[in-house]
C-alpha cells in the first residue's frame, strides 16, 4: 500500500496529492453533513406528521365531549321543567347549530312535545351522529331518575 502511494505521489507530484486528499476529505465531509442533515429532516417530518395527527385526534375529541356535554345538558335542564328559559333556549340553539337536520328537528319536536320520539331515543340518535356509527347501545337500555 506505501509503494502505491509512493508511486501515485511521484507521478502526480506530492502537491496535486496533497491537494486532492483534502478535496476528497471536503467532499467526504460535505456528503456526510448532507446525508445527516437528510436524514434528520426525515426523522423530524415523520414525528411532526405524527404530532399533527395526534393534536387533530385529540381536538376532535375533545369537540365530541363538548357537544356530548351540551346536549346532556339540554335534556338534563330540561326534564328539570326550569322557570327561566334562557339558559335552556340558549343550550338549544347552540344544539341546533351544529345538529344535522332530522335531529334538529327531531330535538325541537321532542322539546315541544310533538311527534313521538323519547328523550332516551334521541339520546342514541345524538350519539349515533357525535360517534359516526351505530350502536349496540338502545334507548331501552337507557336508565333516567
């Protein structure tokens, strides 16, 4: 291997060697920042992919239980028979602005005593609209105070 390098230093002359190890050695260093910096990049994507994805879930979530709370609530003041109706109009068009159309007519009919759905009933269609899919759950399996 020394004869080797003896022998390419004397045909190219000791300064050209020189010269091309330390390009090689800048173009060896430059490459591998470049390969490192790639590859975090990578990593960092994947992982800000994932937060975004999890803070999405957890957002939606989060939505869900707020509008679960609302109509529970609604129902809940409801049966109560309250004297001040602002609180229970005020939880009822808050129902009504993101309740699809037959619910919301479905919820109006049952608060007005119209029509022939149960409070339990509408309870499953409620959830069957903030859970995306149907249920095993029934309005008989249902317990009220």
């Amino acid at each position: 291997m020394e004869e080797g390098v003896k022998v390419i230093g004397v045909m190219l002359g000791w300064t050209e060697l020189g010269v091309f190890t330390l390009l090689f050695a800048a173009v060896q260093f430059l490459i591998g920042n470049w390969l490192k910096s790639r590859i975090t990049y990578s990593i960092k994507n994947e992982y800000d992919t994932k937060l975004e994805e999890i803070k999405s879930e957890l957002s939606f979530s989060v939505k869900k239980r707020e509008e679960s709370a609302l109509v529970a609530e609604l129902l809940a003041e409801w049966v109560s028979k309250p004297t001040d109706k602002k609180h229970l109009n005020k939880l009822l068009w808050e129902a009504t602005l993101w309740l699809p159309e037959q619910e919301t007519k479905d919820l109006h009919n049952l608060l007005a005593h119209q029509g022939n759905i149960t409070t339990k009933q509408m309870l499953i269609k409620i959830r069957k609209v903030i859970q995306g899919q149907e249920s095993s759950i029934k309005a008989d399996d249902l317990t009220n105070f």
